[in-house]
C-alpha cells in the first residue's frame, strides 16, 4: 500500500509529515501533525527530524525552513500556492514604506518571506486581534488580506490602512448564503473564518481561526454547527465529534491549491526529496525577526 511505502520512506529518512487542515482526509491521515501553517512550522522546529515535508500552499512551506533553517523542507507539489500571498510583493510594499515611514507593517503570516522580511512583526488568524491592540494608539498598515484588517479596524475603531489582498475562497461568502444555511438549519451555529467580509462576519456567532472554529466547536454544548471556511476542516470536525452535525455554508468553500496534494505526491516527494524550498540568508533573517516578534507578543 502507498500508505506502507509513506511510513517506510519517512523512517528511513527521519522525516515528519505535515499536513494543513485543508488537505485532503487521505493526506492528513497520513500525516504526523494537522494542524494551522505556523502551528506546524512550531511542532516540526521541536523535532528531531531531519526532513520536513509540508502538505500545503509554498508560504508555509518557506514559514517552516525559517523556523528550522537546518533542516530539509519539502513541498510536495511545486504549483501549490496561495493567491493571497501573492498579492502582496516586496517592491510594492518597500514603496508604501518609503512613502509612509509613520506605519507600523502588520503582516499575515500568509504571505511570502521577503515580505515578512520588510515587517514589522508577523500575525496569524489566532492571534492577530492580540498583538494588533499592542499597536492600537499607532498608524497601522495590514498586509496582505483586507478582511481581517478591516473586522478589526472596525471592532476597535483602529487606525489601520488595509492592503488590497484577499483570500479567493472566503473573500466570495454571503450574507444571503448564511441567511439560506440559518434557514435550513434554525438550531445550528455559524462559525466563520476572519479572512471573510465584515458584513458576513456580521452574522457568525463565533469568528475565528481554523483551529480556533475547532476548538470552539468541540469545546460547545451545541449539537449543529454551519462552517464558513475551507470544507477540509470538516475531517477533524466529524473525527473529533462524531455526535455533532456539520455543514459547510456553501460547497464553493474548496481551495483547489490546497487539494493538489495526493498521497502519491507526499511518496514521491519522500522518494526523491523533491521539491526542495529555500529562503536566501538576508531574508531568512528579516522574516525570522517578524516572526520572534510575533512569538514574542503573543
């Protein structure tokens, strides 16, 4: 079986598998560690591991060879990227920079390194409401997904200028979608990611991260819950609660990056170490600094 040759492969190379949340069941059920982009990139720095092979998009792959620069980290499938991260680059945003030298550059882990590099400090879904208010008095910059910049700006009345970036899956939800799912199911709850627009974050009862909708779902007494974010999270939803319902607010909630990634993909990147991910020296040590920070505040 693949599966046999995947455990095999990882022994001999002392290799930790990581997987995102939005992978496949198959690819997660295979992995050491599911879990959020930076929460793996902690577990696998921790590890005696040698190898590092990221079931994801390449931000977190590059995310996990800053945290563990000695170590060798795979990307299972060259074309896996996140459009959001590329909608922010490093010349643009040095040019906002120099014409706004007053602002401090609040940058989504989601994004790529030289990025990071030109950043203040470095937040995730889960923790950016924490170390934005460290800024609240400051001018901000929110780099790259609007959405979550602007639900914050708009929970604390913040002086924050928002990058015009945003997630292609969530950035699409509806307010009509949640009324249609509130409809179909009156006792569920409706937990959405903070990468949607305000108006739709408007009608969750409970906003969070990928892990945070996770926890909050198993931590509930509610039986029902709809979910407003990627559908991979409904396989450690149903695993860690099989007595509870869910349903995902509209099937549109697909990211076709994230599922490029097969079995077949994670041996044969075992196999042949492919595709290896490097960062240069200099903006290793930028995007390390942001991401301390981050750790720091947080």
């Amino acid at each position: 079986m693949l599966q046999d040759e995947i455990i095999r492969l990882k022994r001999e190379k002392n290799a930790v598998i990581l997987a995102h949340y939005y992978q496949d069941k198959d690819v997660q059920d295979i992995a050491d560690y599911v879990g959020d982009s930076l929460e793996l990139s902690k577990i696998a720095a921790r590890t005696q591991a040698d190898v590092i092979v990221f079931c994801g998009v390449n931000f977190m792959a590059e995310t996990a060879k800053i945290l563990s620069p000695t170590k060798k980290v795979l990307l299972p499938v060259k074309e896996a990227k996140c459009p959001m991260a590329m909608m922010v680059d490093a010349p643009s945003l040095k040019k906002y920079k120099e014409e706004h030298p007053d602002r401090i550059v609040i940058c989504y882990v989601n994004s790529y390194a030289d990025v990071k590099a030109l950043s203040d400090v470095c937040v995730t879904s889960a923790n950016a409401e924490k170390i934005i208010m460290n800024y609240k008095d400051q001018k901000m910059l929110y780099v790259p997904d609007k959405n979550l910049g602007i639900y914050l700006r708009d929970k604390y009345n913040l002086d924050i200028e928002v990058w015009p970036g945003f997630c292609c899956i969530h950035n699409h939800l509806k307010v009509a979608q949640v009324l249609e799912m509130r409809e179909k199911h009156p006792g569920a709850l409706v937990l959405i990611h903070p990468e949607a627009p305000l108006k739709v974050l408007k009608q969750a009862d409970f906003i969070g991260s990928t892990k945070q909708i996770i926890d909050y779902a198993t931590s509930s007494p509610a039986k029902e819950f709809i979910i407003g974010t990627e559908d991979g999270i409904l396989h450690p939803l149903r695993k860690n609660n099989p007595d509870k319902q869910f349903h995902i607010l509209t099937p549109d909630l697909r990211c076709w990056d994230m599922k490029l990634t097969t079995l077949q993909d994670v041996y044969l990147s075992l196999k042949n170490d492919t595709y290896e991910i490097t960062v240069p020296e200099d903006v290793m040590q930028g995007a390390r600094r942001a991401l301390d920070k981050m750790m720091e505040m947080s």
